[in-house]
C-alpha cells in the first residue's frame, strides 16, 4: 500500500523520522536499561518533537495545529517507534485525546486549558480508566452494577472530590492533563454512574505514586495515579455527569498501534547481520527474511487502512481493533526471527545499541497493551456482519 500523501504531509513523516533516527535511537538502549521509570523518559527529545511540530500534530488547523488525519498519526508514530516504542506511544496516547480537548472541551475550558497546551513543549495527555481491581471489564464496557471503575466523586460546594487509585496508566506522571473516569453513582452500572473529568496533574490531592517498572516499552512511563480529597473545579466536568460510558464508547475504539516501528528496525537489525556475518547464504535465513518483510508489509497494510477507514463513513472501528491484534502478533513473530538470525547474541541485550532483543520485549508490550488481544477479538466480534451480510 503506497499511502497518498500531501507534499505537507510526506515532510511530517519526514521529520518524524530524521528524529527518531538521529536523536531517539541512538539513546535508547542505555535509557531502557540504566535509568529506573520515573526517569526514563528523554524530555530532551521531547522538546525536540514539539519543535517540528510534531507534539501537536493533531490539533485542528483552526487552534493552531496541523490538522492531523488518522493516517498520517499512524506513519508519524510508526516513524517515531523506530527510534523507540514508549517514546512513540508518549505522543500517540497524546494524539488519540487531543480532540477531547479540542472538540469536547466546553469554551471556559478550552480558554483554560488549551493554550496551556499548545504553548508548553513538555504537555502530554493521558487518560485514566484502569484499576488495581478494574480493567477489562472497562474497555469491554461490562454495563453491569460493580464492574468497571471504583474511584468516586462527589460534589462538594464549588468542586469535585475525587478519591481513588488509577494503575498502568500510559503517560502517568508525565501527563500535564488526565482525562479522569470515575463513579458518581457506584450502585448503579457505568452507563448510568460513570462520569469524566478534566483534571491538571498540579490538583490538590493529585499525587503519582509508582511509576510501574515494565518488560518493554520502558522509556514510556506508566504510573499509578493516587487522589485522595483531590479537589477539580466544578466546570472542569469533562461532558455530562454520569454520561463518562458514552464517551468511552466514541473514542477507546481505535488502536492504530505503532508496533511495525520496531518491528521494522528488527528486520534492518536481522538483515545487516546477516550479510555482515555471511547467514545470508544459508537458505533458511533467506527465507526468514523474506517472511519478516511479507508480515510488516502486511501489517502496516492493515493498519493504514484502519487509519484510512477512520476518517471516513465506512470506518466503524473493527479494522482498528482488528489491526491491533494482528499488528502486534506479526510483531512479535519478526523480532523473534530477528533474535534467530542474530544467533548466540540474539537474546543479549547491550546498553550502547539497538537489538532485537528489546524490540521483542517492546513488541511484546502491546499483547495486552489497549486490552488483551483476546479482549480485543471480543470487542471487535459483534462488529462482524451478519450472514447474509457483505463484509467487503
């Protein structure tokens, strides 16, 4: 698939890749094995991102932005991973909720908020929804009393009193704003007790707890978010109260992953060795490099026509979740073979370099990234037509 690009365009994946290549790789290693979580994350590179416009890439035109369709985030973050994952899903978990805050924000909070956002460098977003006991019953939206989220708000004179635990929450700790779910009314299920907020991480009663330390994907933070008494202006009500399960189902539908990024550089890992070692004269080598490019040629297939079908009436979500699954899965299958052509030193790890080895682990991140990947099959499974019906 040879995406058409506009001229403006093809320069944002440009960009996209000179950085990741020149700035994000070259640190990479050393980061995801000798920094602990909380510090893991490069806001050098960061600032560097929001310089090429980058950060804001899917911020409509009309607020300053570049206007970002869904297949042009999906090639940038693609580009991005290829330096590193984490970094790449940093601005990816940013791009999927920018539009609440530019599309679902009341005017007082866009007045707030949003110039706040475009004019610091270093602001990310993130959302909030899983629990220590709560997580697939939320993105399968489980509508049922007692499932789903157990933080709680209540109103109290002029604000919200939010109080609860969130878990593994991408960009927790590095978010400067969270999209926050929580029960408004606990007896009841979530289509009838759930409600969002807009919460800035300066709050009070707004703490990060800890930052979780993970297989892969370790340049990215995910941290535990703790409110307890934390205190968010009444007009800061993200939506309608006790309306939060609706907009989870308008936006947790898409998962354009970026996983072909170091699924990518595995394959130019695999293929350098094996010419610089002599393996590629053996036939199986041959073959498995071969297979390594139909799978990511496959796999980016897929996922730029979700993203193509996600800025259009045919979208209707399942090739997203559907690409996600399949994405992640061919992934994971490249960055082993890579690991096999690499031989003895295929499973090392170095702190001075790329390697399979932590493409794998990277990968291997998004089988239960955005839900398990049978709990995406379970989602996706009623998006299915009807016999009868012409899927294509």
């Amino acid at each position: 698939m040879e995406p058409d690009l506009s001229p403006e365009e093809s320069a944002m994946v440009q960009k996209a890749r000179e950085i990741a290549r020149r700035d994000i790789l070259p640190i990479a290693a050393e980061r995801d094995r000798n920094y602990p979580p909380d510090q893991a994350y490069p806001w050098e590179i960061a600032d560097k991102i929001d310089a090429a416009g980058l950060r804001t890439l899917t911020v409509p035109k009309e607020f300053g932005g570049f206007g970002a369709r869904h297949l042009l985030q999906a090639m940038v973050t693609e580009e991005l991973a290829y330096g590193d994952l984490g970094v790449a899903v940093s601005l990816d978990q940013t791009y999927k909720f920018t539009r609440l805050l530019t599309d679902g924000t009341t005017p007082g909070q866009r007045e707030r908020y949003l110039g706040d956002f475009l004019a610091d460098p270093r602001a990310l977003l993130a959302l909030a929804t899983t629990e220590p006991h709560s997580g697939t019953d939320t993105f399968l939206l489980y509508d049922a009393p007692h499932a789903g989220p157990r933080m709680t708000a209540r109103l109290e004179g002029d604000s919200y009193v939010l109080n609860g635990t969130k878990h593994y929450i991408s960009n927790g700790g590095l978010a400067k704003y969270y999209f926050i779910f929580a029960r408004t009314a606990p007896e009841r299920p979530m289509s009838e007790g759930l409600t969002c907020f807009l919460v800035p991480r300066d709050a009070p009663g707004f703490t990060v707890g800890e930052a979780h330390c993970k297989l892969g994907r370790r340049l990215l933070q995910n941290g535990e978010l703790v409110l307890r008494d934390c205190r968010v202006l009444a007009e800061n009500l993200f939506g309608e109260w006790n309306g939060g399960l609706a907009i989870l189902r308008s936006m947790v539908s898409g998962a354009l992953i970026p996983v072909m990024g170091p699924s990518r550089l595995a394959y130019d890992l695999a293929r350098s060795a094996a010419h610089r070692t002599g393996a590629f004269s053996e036939q199986w080598v041959k073959m498995a490099l071969t297979e390594m490019y139909m799978l990511i040629e496959a796999a980016r297939t897929f996922l730029y026509s979700a993203a193509w079908h996600g800025d259009r009436p045919t979208d209707d979500s399942k090739r997203r979740l559907m690409s996600k699954v399949f994405a992640s899965e061919a992934g994971i299958k490249v960055c082993r073979m890579a690991m096999e052509i690499w031989g003895r030193s295929g499973a090392t790890y170095h702190a001075d370099r790329p390697t399979p080895e932590k493409c794998w682990r990277d990968v291997l991140s998004y089988l239960h990234g955005f839900g398990t990947n049978e709990a995406v099959k379970l989602k996706a499974a009623p998006l299915l037509a009807p016999p009868g019906e012409d899927e294509w």
